[in-house]
C-alpha cells in the first residue's frame, strides 16, 4: 500500500502573523523601486499569481519570473524573526504530520503557492521541515496554477521515491482553491477550516469533509487510510 499525502502550509500547517502579504510588498517593492499602493491578494494563489496581480494592480510591469523569485527569497529571509515572533504552529499540525511521517509506503511533502525557498523557511521556522520530505513537493514557481502543481508533485514522488504513478494523492488545505486543485486533478481532499473560508464555503466548493483543525491526529490518520485502502 502507498499514499502521496500533500499539506499547504499558510493556515492549514501554520499561522503567519501577516507575514506573507509583508514578503510580498517588499518583493515588489525591490524590483519596482516603490511601495505598492494596492495589498496583494492571495486567496490561496500561487506566488506567481499573487505578484502578476501586484504588478497590474499597482500599474507596474511584470520583471522577468528570476528576478522576482530572488526578491521574493530575500524578502523571506529578512522576516524570518519576525515570522517566528508572529506566527505559530497551527494546533495539532506537528502531531499530524509527524504520524504522517512514520507510516510505511507514504510521502508527505507539500503542496503549496510559496516558492520553496519560503517553503522551507516558513516550515523551519516552526521546527516542522523534518517532518516532511520537501524535496519532492511541489512549489509556487513550479507551475502558475494550482491544479498543475498536483502534477508536479507526482512526477517528483514517483521519479525519486519509486512510488508508483497510480498511487492515490490526498491534498490537505483550507481554502477552496485547494479543493478545487484536487478535483482537477482527480486527488482526494481533507480541507480545514484553519484560514478564513468558513466550513460551508469548503463544502460548497466541493470537500466531502472539512475538519475544524487538525488537533483530532487519530481522525486525520483514517481519513488518510481510507483513502490508501480505496
């Protein structure tokens, strides 16, 4: 038996404090040489997304996606205290993914819309990277749209882990466009209720279950095992 077990990070493992949407003004802010007068908008986009946005929104044109991704990755690292001062550890995340990572035949990475670098450092911020094997995740500068990041993490799971490509992917997020990315792409969900989208809005997107954290790890683990028995 094998399982591909997928988190997003923000609001479904973590709590930023705010950080996130300060990441992003300062990376516009270094490769346009001004403040933004409109706030990001993230609404579970990924990063490539979230700064297109920016840049049209504030009337700016679109620097080449290096350039960005680098201003991105150092505006991260130069708010690493105070994403540690401001944030959190979502409750039961640790314990979650930590059961997660001991079960035989699965992989749990992530899938998210931050670059990896912030990923990473999101996660190590909170002691929770270890519990996760990142190297075969998938990433906001992997693909544009969300959906085509399941993809992404397949490929990767079953090139360097050997999991084989049929092998069932479970998505854990809070917000509908995590839903939807896993209907698209023919993966189970478990959404919570973590972020700002009520448990209605998750069902009406199209979750069979929304979970109001992950604190309850022993119905987290079913839910996971019904899936890799399916």
């Amino acid at each position: 038996m094998a399982l591909i077990v997928l988190w997003d990070i923000d609001r479904t493992l973590i709590d930023n404090g705010g950080v996130s949407k300060e990441i992003y003004a300062a990376a516009y802010e270094t490769v346009t040489g001004r403040r933004p007068l409109e706030p990001p908008v993230t609404q579970g986009r990924t990063d490539r997304l979230v700064m297109r946005d920016m840049f049209a929104r504030n009337g700016a044109a679109e620097p080449e996606w290096p350039r960005v991704e680098a201003a991105l990755s150092r505006a991260g690292q130069d708010r690493l205290a105070t994403l540690r001062t401001r944030g959190a550890a979502l409750p039961g995340a640790r314990e979650a993914l930590k059961a997660a990572s001991v079960r035989p035949g699965w992989v749990s990475s992530v899938l998210t819309g931050n670059i990896a670098a912030n990923a990473r450092l999101k996660l190590a911020a909170f002691g929770l990277d270890p519990l996760l094997d990142l190297a075969v995740g998938a990433y906001g500068a992997d693909a544009e749209a969300r959906p085509d990041l399941v993809a992404v993490a397949r490929d990767r799971v079953h090139r360097t882990r050997g999991l084989p490509a049929t092998t069932p992917v479970v998505l854990l997020g809070d917000t509908p466009q995590d839903v939807a990315a896993a209907l698209a792409s023919g993966s189970h969900i478990i959404a919570v209720s973590t972020g700002t989208d009520s448990p209605a809005a998750l069902t009406a997107a199209g979750a069979p279950v929304v979970l109001p954290d992950l604190t309850d790890t022993a119905r987290v683990l079913r839910l996971l095992e019904t899936v890799e028995g399916a």
